[in-house]
C-alpha cells in the first residue's frame, strides 16, 4: 500500500472482517474453531498493511469482539488469541516486507513463519494463563493449536497467496 491513508482504511476493513467473518461459522462452534475466522483477515491486514497495522489489529480485535459481541470468551481464549493475532500480524507483516522480493515463494515463507510462531505465543500465554489452574499440555498444543485448525490451516494457506498476490497485481 502507498500510503498512511490507503493502509489505515484497508486496516479497519480488515478489523471489520475479523469481527463479522465469525458470524458465518459461529452458528456451528466445532466449525468455527476450525476454520480460525479471526485469522485470515488479520495475515491478510500484515501482509498488506505491514507488521505495526497487522500488530494493532491483531490485537485489538478478539477482545473488541469480546466487548461487542460476548465471543470469544475473554478469559482465557479472548486473551491468549489477542496476543497470538498480534503476533500473526506483525509477523508476516514483517517478514513479507523483508521477503516480497520472492513473490510466491516470500509470502508463503512469511505466512508458515508467521502461523508457526503465532500458534507458540498463544501456547505460551495459555499457559502462563493456566497455571494454578488446569493443566496446558503439549498434547492440547498439538490438538487445539494445529490438530483441530487443519481446516483453517489449509484455508489460510489458499487464500492468503492469493489474495496477496491479487492485491500486489493491481499496483
């Protein structure tokens, strides 16, 4: 994007899909949890916004849908997704702008890299959020943060390159 104006709007259209996207799955839980609405508008707000657009929107949107709509549930699922969000965000954000010179092959890089590291910060505060509590354990990392979001997984891994590569075209 060239400008401040042109990433802030495409940034809140991008908050606005986080927000909305999990109407369409939501009617069946099991669904949606697989199919990580929340997550593909912001990868998508990184890659096109940058990292520091990608971050804020990350972050603010499951707890903005948390305060708007009850969903997702703020303690500890709201929380722990805010900071994995974020993470998504800033990180294919950053690391496409570092590897866009590689077009197909740099936004799947950034993207791999970016879902990787975004699932273990979620593992993390959930954990730091668990303790005391019940136990977080590496089989409901497994399950819960790649297992379960296979569906999601591969419909990120579709439509991100393409909708990055659709965009870039049209500069």
């Amino acid at each position: 994007m060239r400008n401040n104006v042109q990433k802030m709007t495409a940034a809140g259209l991008c908050l606005a899909l986080a927000l909305l996207l999990p109407f369409l799955t939501g009617q069946i839980p099991q669904i949606g949890g697989m199919l990580c609405p929340m997550h593909l508008p912001v990868l998508l707000c990184g890659f096109l916004c940058g990292g520091p657009w990608g971050l804020a929107v990350g972050a603010v949107a499951p707890l903005l849908r948390n305060l708007l709509f009850g969903m997702p549930p703020l303690y500890p699922t709201a929380i722990s997704m805010c900071f994995e969000l974020a993470a998504y965000g800033a990180i294919s954000g950053f690391l496409y702008s570092k590897l866009k010179k590689h077009g197909v092959k740099g936004i799947y890089m950034a993207l791999l890299i970016a879902m990787l590291l975004g699932r273990i910060i979620w593992a993390v505060v959930r954990m730091i959020l668990m303790v005391g509590g019940a136990p977080f354990t590496l089989a409901i990392f497994l399950a819960d943060g790649f297992i379960n979001a296979i569906p999601g997984i591969i419909v990120q891994l579709i439509l991100i390159p393409l909708l990055v590569t659709a965009v870039e075209r049209r500069k």
